[in-house]
C-alpha cells in the first residue's frame, strides 16, 4: 500500500526468499497500482514459473526494466515471457539471465518480430540460460528490433553464429554480447565476411541497408591472440563501424 503511493521508482528485493506466495501478497497488497515504479530488480529469488506467471498478470504499467536473474525459470514460461511484454508497453529492458531457459524462445521471438509497434522492449539479457547454437540461430528474427542482447556463457559455436547469418536476416545492434562461448576465428570471419558484402551491395543500391553491430564482445572464446589481431586489423579496414572486445 505504502508502494502504491509513493514516489519510488526502483525497487530492489536481490536474494530476500522471494517466492511465488510472496509475488502474490505483494500484488494483491496494491504494489501494481504505483503509476512511477520503472526498475524492479528481482534477481536470486526463488520465483520459478508461478511466481513469473503471477507478475505476467499483473503487470505494473509503469515498469521498463523487469530483472528476476537466477528465479528458477524454466522452459515452461515461454508463453509467460510473451505476457510479460505484451502487458508491459513501457518494458525496455528483460533480464532472464542464470535461468534453465534452454534453446526454444519461438514463442517470445515470433512476438517481438510481429508486433514490433506494440512493445518497447530493447535490451534482452539471455546470458547462461542453455541457448546452444540453436537456441542462438532462433534469436535472428528479433536482431533487428533489439539494441543490445546479452548472450554470453550459451555454450554458442561458430556452427551457431554461421547458421543465424546463413538466414539472410538484417542484422542492427549496437551491442552483442557472445562473450565465454566457444566461437573460432572461422565463425568471425564468416561474420566480418557477411557484413563487408552486405555493405557492398548497399553502395550499388543505397536504398539497401546493411546490417552492423555497434560492440561485439568476443572475450573468453576459442581465439588466439594473434586471431584476434587479425579480426580487428581487418576490421578497422573493411567496417569501420564495429566494436571488437576480446
């Protein structure tokens, strides 16, 4: 009740046994009603899929950033996640990181690429929730709608980054995150590859855009120093625009 009314716009409740009865005493006590709340940081609870269920119901419209890190969320909120966008128009930044998400997000992807006019969303944190290079590959449709996406430690392959750039899809972040995964010096320049030609075409058809990433943080992959220096020499040549972090 108190929340309700009053000015705050975070609340952090970081590793305090937040369960699902918790969520539930916590909505019902009139917490949803705040029209100012903007950053909820849930992190380290133990939520799981009914606690997130119960926060996709009764979303607070105010909410742009929603943090339930390391909650027990599985697989199985799949459809969850979709509410949780679709209830929350303000939403822009989703942290679902440390969760046993595993490698299918179709039902959250397909939305955010359908329905780019009804969400805000710009900012998805996937790190260590099992993608795989599946998992990874599926991501393509929603590249183009997100500003940052955050998928490091996935278990993510040069296979992986080969396939999703091998769907032709556009390509526009200013940050990617595929730090502590084991991609190899092959999937990079297959990466720096596809850029460089897109970005050919595009001065032939200047109505033709061209995909770019802003930061690609490569840190912690299966790539010797000297790979490295190669990539980014390359890259200062041939697209001046991209950030490498290694």
């Amino acid at each position: 009740e108190l929340l309700a009314d009053s000015p705050l716009h975070t609340l952090v409740l970081q590793r305090v046994g937040f369960g699902a009865a918790q969520v539930q005493w916590f909505i019902e006590g009139g917490a949803t009603e705040t029209e100012v709340l903007n950053r909820l940081l849930l992190n380290n609870n133990p939520l799981g899929d009914d606690g997130l269920t119960i926060i996709s119901e009764s979303m607070i419209i105010s909410l742009q950033e929603l943090h339930v890190s390391g909650c027990g969320v599985t697989s199985l909120s799949q459809d969850t996640m979709v509410n949780l966008v679709a209830l929350a128009p303000s939403l822009r930044v989703l942290d679902l990181s440390d969760n046993e998400v595993g490698t299918h997000l179709g039902p959250l992807v397909t939305w955010l690429a359908s329905y780019q006019d009804h969400h805000s969303l710009r900012t998805l944190n996937l790190n260590n929730v099992g993608l795989g290079d599946e998992g990874f590959a599926g991501l393509a449709p929603v590249m183009s709608v997100l500003q940052e996406l955050y998928c490091s430690r996935n278990n993510i392959g040069s296979q992986g980054l080969e396939t999703l750039l091998k769907l032709d899809s556009f390509i526009l972040l200013k940050a990617l995150d595929l730090s502590h995964n084991k991609v190899t010096e092959q999937g990079v320049h297959f990466l720096m590859d596809r850029f460089q030609q897109e970005q050919k075409r595009s001065l032939w058809n200047p109505n033709q855009r061209s995909s770019n990433i802003g930061k690609l943080v490569l840190a912690g992959n299966d790539l010797t120093p000297g790979a490295a220096r190669s990539a980014n020499a390359y890259a200062k040549i041939h697209l001046p625009l991209l950030q490498m972090i290694w």
